[in-house]
C-alpha cells in the first residue's frame, strides 16, 4: 500500500455495457489531481459479486484510498452493501437519520414507503455513515490497514455532492503538497519534443517529474513537484531551464481547460465570440458554454447545416458557394466574417466540412475552421481521417485551439 | 478463466489525472457488449511499470480476452511493450513491414527517421503483429492459456481502426449467440418497477437475465439471453410475459440511443427538427447531428444566449421577455415555434433554463423545454439541482427525451 494513492471503483453493468458514459471515474481522477493524490487504478464493473469482491480486494491493497461508486441501489442487481459486510464484517443496521430521510424524500413526492425504498437505510455496522444530500442511499465509510474505503451512489449529482462536502476537505487535510504546472507546446511532434528534452527530464531530481499528454496538435508537458521532497528553487531551476529549451516555440502554460481559457482571456480583454457551425453541429458553442461564466463573452451561435441555411442566414453569396462548395476557405472565412456580424461579437469563428463519405467528399473528415475579427480573416484546413464521430470531435477541438491560437497571437 | 470474458486495461497518466476523457473503454465497451462479449473490468492506470504488470496479470487470471490500450507512444513514460516482453519472455525484433510503414509515414510529412521513430517498430518475438493502417505503433498480440492478449495504440482512431479490421472478425467467430432487448420504460421509478417485476425476473431461467438501467425520466430493461443456454420460444415466453405486466405504461423497445432513434423516426415518416438553444448552448444540435444521416432530418440550430438575440433572431416579443423573463413556460414555447418557422422544419424544440446560480435563478438547474409542430406546442419544466455542467447535460437529455416523447405519441 502506498502513501497517497488512490484507487476507484465504478460499479454498474450500465457502465461495462457502455450503455452509460462514465462520468463518475472521469470526475474522480480530475477532482483526486486537483487534490495532488495519484489515481493508480480506476475500473468499472459489472454488478457481480464476486468480480467486485477481487477487485476491491486488490484496489485496498495497492493504495490508502479507495473509492466505490455504485451498486446501492434498491434492485436485486445492486450488491455493494452485500459485498462490503463481506469484507468488513458486521451486520446490518437501520440508520435512523438515513430513514427520516428517505421517509422525506418519499412524503415530497407523494410516494409510499415501500419495503424496498426502507432497506436503503440499513447500512453494515462496520461502516461510518457519510449523509446524502442529493438522494436516498447514503455514502459509508471503512478503515482497514491504514486506509480508508468509501462507497458512494452511483448517481453523478448524490456521487458529486458527497465527495465535495464529505470527502474533499479529509482529502485535502493529507496533501496539498503536490503541484502540477501543464505547458502547451503547438505544433512539435512529441517524438521531437522527447528527443530534445531527454537529458533535461532524465536529470529531474526524486519528486519531480515530466508527463508527455498529446492531444490535437499539441503535446501537453505535464511537470509535477512534490515540495516535500524538492524545494521551490531547485524546481524553478528545473523549469528555467526547461523553458529555455523551448525557447522559440509557441507555448501555453496554464492549468485551466482550452475552452475554460478562452472565456477567462476574453472576459480579461474584454472581447466577445460567436460560432458559426456547418459540420460540428453546435458542438464548438456547446464546449464554450459549458464553462461558468460564458455567458458574459459569448454572444451566440447558429448552426446552418445546409446551403440555402448559409444563404439565408449568414448572407453567404450564393455565386461563393457554387463555384468553391460550402466546404471551402472562401466559404470558412465568409462564416466566420458573417456571424461576428449577425450576433455583434469582436471574434467570429467557423466550421464547415465533411464528417463522413456524402456530398462531394473525397476524404473521411475534412475540415475548414474560419476565424474573423474586425480586421482579418484567416481560414485553416485540415483532414482528420476518423470515423463521424472522430472528425466531429476533432474538427471541435482543431476549431478551439486554432481560436485559442488566435488569442496567443 | 471464464469464457466470453474480457478484461480492458487503458494504460495511461493523461486518463487517471483525467487530463483526456477515456473515449476507448467506452467505445470497447459497447463493441463488445454488441459482440455478446461480457466485459468483467475496464481498468484505467498510470504509466507505471510495477502497476501494469499487476494489472495486467489481473485481468489475464479473470478474462479471456485481454485488450491494451495506450503506453506504446515515443517517449520514455510508455512502458506497455518492456511489460509485455517482462510477462510474455522472447526478445525485441525489428518488424519490417512495421519499419517500412514508419518510413513512409516520415517521408509524406517530410520528416528524418529518428532512432525514437525507428524503436516503434521493435516488437516482442513473442508476438504477433496486427498493422496499424492508421499511425505508427503497431498492435501486438500474445497467447496465454487458452486467452489472447491484444496490445493497441492509446490514440482513438488507431484503437479503432485496429479493433475493427483485425480483432472485430476474430472475436465475432466465437460467438453470436449472446442477443440482447432494451425495452425503456417512462415515467416509474425504479423501486416501483423492481417490485412489480421481481416475481417475473426471480423465476427467469439459467441464460437469461434482467438488468435495470436508470436515467433521466426513464428505466431500461435490458434483458440478455443466451441461445446456446435458452430456446427462442422460452424467450419469446418470458418477454411476452414482461410485456403484460407492463400493459398501460409508456414504453419504448429499441437497441439504438435516443438521438439515434430520433433521426430514424424523423427519417421513417419523413418530418424534420430545427433546435433553438439558449441554456444547453448547441448541445442538443450536437447530439442530433452527431448520428449518421442528421442532415436529412435536421434543419439547423441557433444558440440565442441573450434576450436582445431571442427578440432578434427569433422574433420573441420583448413583453413576452419582461413579463415572463427568459426562463419561463410562453418563451421556451415562443422559442420553439419561432424557430421551426426560421428553419422551415416540421418540429422545433427549445431550451432555456439557469444552469447556475445567476440572474433571476432560484435554484441550481431550471430548464423549459419547449416543443413545436404546426398544430400543437407544449413546455415541460424541470429542476436538476446539479453543478453547472451537470444541469447542462441533463437538460440536454431532458430536451431529447422529451421530444422521444412527442414522436412516441
């Protein structure tokens, strides 16, 4: 068992089915970073008793926390209270405040107290009861060798509302000694990269390290120091010299999301957007609004899928649109240029593209972003090779880093 | 060792910091559930050599199949070939077709073989290699008692390229006898369903199961059956059964997604959809653009963000704005019929909602969702109390279920 390791398991045949995206293992791993605890095994299961017996089992004995999502609720295919009086012993027990709960919860819904909805109150008396807010089941908590095991619901809003104000601040009070710094690096192959700073990272002392995470274009450097075991000056002298090895490279240091540091530069420079979307459907203006605070820097978007939605809509010259088709630099730029003007926003961006083989496509996933302001106008084209999927995906993210780009200029 | 079971291991520090979102475990998920398969655990890990080898080890004891994702990147944090060399024995050899594939790969982006390149072709001799059509790595496969272990690239359309020309063939041969229902019921809870199906789904007989899936606003029944273990006609009997003590609830059977389902249905009976999205910014567009086959039944979208954008671009009055404010019954369905106007399309849905606490919201998560046809328009009122993405995402579900809805009527 290691200090500060943490390992999750996500209960649910809905989940080893993909019938339901994960998104409780996906919140867990940013919010335990966050927190400077390593994740070092995160798995989903189905509802098996003894699939969930082993792997719980090895989950306590590679790491000091270990967290279970899942597998409460009141059907018969749900056994994470079974297998936990299992391992940690004891018997069931009513819990009382649980039960004056759930008796609330029903009342408020005109719903009578069924057999079933009372036995989400019995808990194992091994087990310390972590109240939820957002639901009926509520989380419990175990200690076993040094470690703690806590069992939530699985229900994303019930699993989020208890760990933020049950497990966060525990968490916190064991670390806050890990940071991380991430460092963009545009248009460098991470081959390249790697072979340029090998001899910087193989030289990083014990408690710091170097991640490499591609991603679309760019390849993140993920520094991570542990101050417990390195001091403040000997890291920044790692990163002094790390930084004059990139030295004429284009680059971004921030911890924050590609669209969470657009809204945080544009609200800072006091600039607006608007999105103009053909192939990606919405999703480009779906990525910006997602994050808090979009709404004071994004003026709007439109989706014109078709050629006559251009004409109408963005005032696209049909004459551009015949002798150049929509998916085109010259169709990309007049978006782009026409919805900063329809929605009054300083920046305009575009997508149009073809996301699979229809229409005049010669290639599975090409792709036009357009990006206007006041003055210019530029347009980027890339192709993609993916599935439908893929090339939406990646036409949304070539869409924000390229407006991201934009920014850095 | 169980037959027909697979274990997934996703290696890698950008999933377990949750830096990346896991797109592979999802997508494995749900081929292999298509394929019959039973997935028994989907682990994420670090680039760690000790935890994968463990791991690995793992899911070899309890699965048949092992698939690998990631950690067969360039730089010196990708391990997953030396593990398998470690667990397998044999030696590296350089694999010819693999090197002359890397060449040219270089040779189109004008890049040198680095000796980085050059190590992506070394591959265990205990191995097989499957090529990679679509980058550099290649995929590797190794025999372990009567189970096969398939290494593959992290980057998602290698993964998947891979998955479907080389293992999709191979896994399909041994089986096909495993089939699967959804049948989602609307509208009772849970426990309500579980108690009135537990005397039917505790008599079913050995391969056939039960399994409940919760979300937004409906239960799935997801019933699997073995036709290797139960005959048809005892199948067709128990469901006929389930359909009985089902009778006057709104169902729906389907084995696509609601999105999907929706541009089929829209498809079929030849109607299309326009989507006037304020809170869910573009998403709702995204998810029905996302299917194959959108652009015959989809219109287009706008994200009018703003007050002064509902009046401009959709006509709302603006007593209808004062009197009522944005997030309310008259303009979410205001919104919906403005916007299947603009659009020209048979059905217009429509979201606005707070998605946190801001302007006049009194609670975290209030969404309207507005339908329209030429005749008829409703708005459904929903409170999510999520965070803000959380109320976001379930307002798009909202929005879509609601419209299945519409169409199921």
């Amino acid at each position: 068992m290691l200090k500060n390791r943490v390992s999750i398991v996500a209960v649910g045949t809905e989940l080893t089915t993909g019938f339901v995206r994960d998104t409780n293992m996906y919140y867990l791993t940013r919010a335990l970073d966050d927190l400077g605890l390593e994740v070092c095994s995160a798995t989903m299961l189905p509802d098996d008793h003894a699939l969930m017996r082993s792997v719980i089992t090895e989950a306590m004995q590679r790491s000091q926390v270990v967290l279970v999502t899942g597998g409460l609720g009141p059907t018969e295919d749900d056994f994470t209270k079974e297998v936990l009086l299992d391992l940690f012993g004891g018997e069931y027990r009513e819990d009382e405040k649980t039960l004056e709960r759930i008796k609330e919860l029903l009342a408020r819904r005109n719903l009578p107290l069924t057999e079933i909805n009372r036995r989400q109150a019995f808990v194992p008396s091994s087990a310390e009861v972590l109240p939820n807010a957002f639901g009926m089941a509520p989380a419990t908590l175990f200690h076993y060798d040094g470690g703690i095991l806590v069992s939530m619901p699985g229900v994303p809003s019930e699993m989020r509302g208890i760990f933020e104000t049950e497990l966060r601040p525990r968490l916190a009070a064991w670390t806050g000694q890990i940071k991380h710094k991430q460092l963009y690096v545009f248009g460098v192959a991470e081959s390249i990269l790697s072979a340029r700073l090998r001899s910087w990272s193989t030289a990083l002392p014990q408690g710091m390290a170097l991640a490499y995470l591609p991603s679309m274009g760019n390849v993140c450097l993920r520094i991570s120091y542990n101050l417990a075991l390195v001091s403040q000056d000997v890291t920044s002298e790692h990163l002094h010299t790390l930084y004059t090895l990139l030295e004429g490279e284009k680059i971004l240091e921030t911890n924050l999301s590609f669209p969470a540091y657009i809204v945080q530069t544009l609200t800072r420079i006091g600039k607006t957007l608007a999105v103009a979307e053909s192939c990606t459907g919405g999703l480009v203006s779906g990525k910006i609004t997602s994050v808090s605070g979009a709404s004071k820097v994004f003026c709007g978007g439109i989706c014109t899928y078709t050629d006559t939605l251009k004409e109408r809509e963005l005032r696209i010259p049909k004459t551009l649109l015949e002798k150049y088709t929509a998916v085109s630099t010259p169709v990309a730029e007049a978006m782009a240029r026409a919805v900063r003007e329809k929605f009054g926003s300083t920046y305009g961006v575009a997508t149009t593209g073809y996301m699979e083989m229809e229409g005049g496509a010669n290639v599975t996933g090409e792709v036009y972003i357009g990006i206007a302001d006041a003055q210019t106008v530029s347009a980027h084209h890339f192709i993609l090779n993916q599935n439908r999927i893929g090339n939406q995906e990646w036409s949304v993210e070539r869409a924000i880093t390229q407006f991201l780009l934009t920014l850095l200029d």
